[in-house]
C-alpha cells in the first residue's frame, strides 16, 4: 500500500509512504508484549512502514507484458508506474530486485527501535549481524542524548563488507562508547549498486546504571 504525500515544505507530493503486509495478511503489529517472559518483542511476520523519497504526483498499476528478462514473474504481467513531480515528467516503474535509480544510488536505511534492556546508561561492547547483499553496509548507534563520543548522538561503526554469498560466520564489529536509549541503524550510504537483505542483529552492551 503506497500513499503519495508531501513532506516539509512541499507543495507537491515528494514522498510515499509504503505499508508492506505481505508478510502478516492480517496487519499484524511488529512489536508486541510477551506476557510468557515479561518483555515487548519483535514480530518478524507484521506490518512494516518504510518512507520513500519518491516524488510523484499519480501512480498507476499497468497491466502490460515485459520480457523474459525480467525475474520476477509478477512484475513480468504489470508494473507500477508513478509519475514524476520533477519538471521532466518522467514515467518510472517499480522494478523488483533493481539496484539503482536510472544508474544512480537508491537510499536504502533500516532502523530498529530501543528495546528496554537499552533504554537504560550502557557501555557498547560490540555488534554483530546477520545479513546478505553486497557491497558496504555502514552501521551506526543512535543514541537518546549527545556525549563526547556522539557528539550528534550517532556512533559510526566500521562498515561491514557484504557478498552476494555469505558463505562465513556472521561479520561483526567492535563498538565503544557509553550512552541511553540505543537503537541501530544500517545504510547503504546511496552508493549505486549496494543492497542488504538483515536477517538479525546483536548489539552487545553492559548495563552501568539502573533505570530511571
């Protein structure tokens, strides 16, 4: 489900908001209270909310025949066509599986949310991930307040160098800095080419101080 909208200062529809459910045909939420253990936790089959920086004023689905070189079969039979907000007009078609943007980087960001173990003051040991794609993944902390290590409340780690086929254990990195309200955040920094499919990430961090 996408929905056009303008954000900020637009007058023009210059972003869509993508609800993807295919996973939980019934919308279920992604995060929900686990009354077994006591906890909130994350639905892998829920609703998931993305925002894409897609400016377009109309959106059609096109029933129209593409050729075998297309690999996914549905989109083979129709597509769907936005219209561009941009002064050239022009008419683009989401394509599964492509990785540019008319040869330009697609701004690809996943964000998870603090669990209550890290919202709580925690000292950062390290994070590992399980992920596949290819080229870089930068990975940074977020963090609920600026410090000397996060100035701007982010701590850039060491990107992870993914292959199309991760054949080895999990690729990890070493984190340091101690802060509140932890969550992680992955890119692909818009570089043409680079995608990354997360199955699960570990952040590891040592409680310093109780909660508030």
């Amino acid at each position: 489900m996408r929905i056009g909208v303008p954000l900020n200062d637009s007058t023009v529809p210059n972003a869509v908001l993508k609800c993807n459910y295919e996973e939980a045909p019934d919308f279920a939420p992604p995060i929900y209270f686990s009354p077994f253990v006591g906890k909130e936790i994350a639905a892998g089959s829920s609703r998931k909310w993305s925002v894409d920086d897609i400016a377009a004023f109309v959106a059609i689905r096109a029933e129209r025949k593409l050729g075998s070189s297309i690999a996914d079969a549905p989109t083979r039979q129709s597509q769907i066509l936005f219209a561009s907000s941009a002064p050239d007009g022009a008419v683009n078609a989401v394509m599964p599986g492509a990785t540019t943007d008319n040869d330009t980087g697609i701004d690809c960001m996943y964000e998870t949310m603090s669990t209550q173990d890290l919202m709580r003051v925690n000292q950062l040991g390290g994070l590992s991930v399980n992920a596949t794609g290819y080229g870089d993944l930068y990975v940074s902390v977020v963090s609920g307040r600026r410090s000397a290590t996060a100035p701007d409340g982010h701590i850039d780690l060491k990107p992870l160098r993914l292959a199309d086929t991760q054949d080895k254990a999990p690729p990890g990195v070493g984190a340091r800095g101690q802060n509140e309200r932890f969550r992680l955040r992955f890119t692909n920094g818009k570089q043409p080419n680079y995608w990354f499919d997360l199955k699960y990430a570990v952040l590891y961090a040592r409680p310093v101080a109780t909660s508030r």
